[in-house]
C-alpha cells in the first residue's frame, strides 16, 4: 500500500505481520527547485492574482523518490520495504 500526494517522502515504511508494505508518502520524482514540478513563479502568480497563468515544467536540480518492495514469490507478500531517495547532480 503506497500512497503518495507527490510531496515529500515519509519515513513510515514498515511491514504489517500479514505481509502488507505501507508508506504513507512515496514522495515526488522531478525537479526539487519547483512547485509540484512546475516553475515556482508561474504557480505563484497564478495563487496570487487568481487568474489564468500557463504553467511550465521546471528542469534544475532532478530528484527521485521511489520505494523497493521484496515479495515473496510464493504467498505474494511483502517481506521487506525501502525508501529510495536520490539527488542527481550534473558536473
């Protein structure tokens, strides 16, 4: 079970003692330096001025969130949970 509203990742990953994996927020894969992914002004203005403003996706400084889930093959159950979280720099 692996929610998410694409913000920040959480750090409640367990396993229940029947086999389910949960965390409450896997978290947000893009461009850390945005709201939501989109540039930061755009959204800002737009909350602001509560008008139509076209957003664009932002591009600097990539993140990824995710979660690895081990499952047993045999019941299909969780065995394990880990959270992922990588900052990709650019040299």
């Amino acid at each position: 079970m692996l929610g998410t509203h694409t913000h920040v990742q959480t750090a409640d990953e367990s396993v229940s003692e029947n086999g389910t994996a949960c965390i409450t927020d896997v978290g947000m894969t893009g461009p850390e330096e945005s709201i939501i992914g989109m540039k930061k002004d755009e959204v800002v203005k737009r909350f602001l001025l509560q008008t139509h403003v076209r957003f664009e996706p932002a591009v600097n400084r990539p993140m990824l969130n995710a979660v690895a889930v081990e499952i047993d093959d045999a019941t299909g159950k969780a065995l394990s949970i880990a959270r992922i979280y990588e900052r990709i720099t650019f040299e």
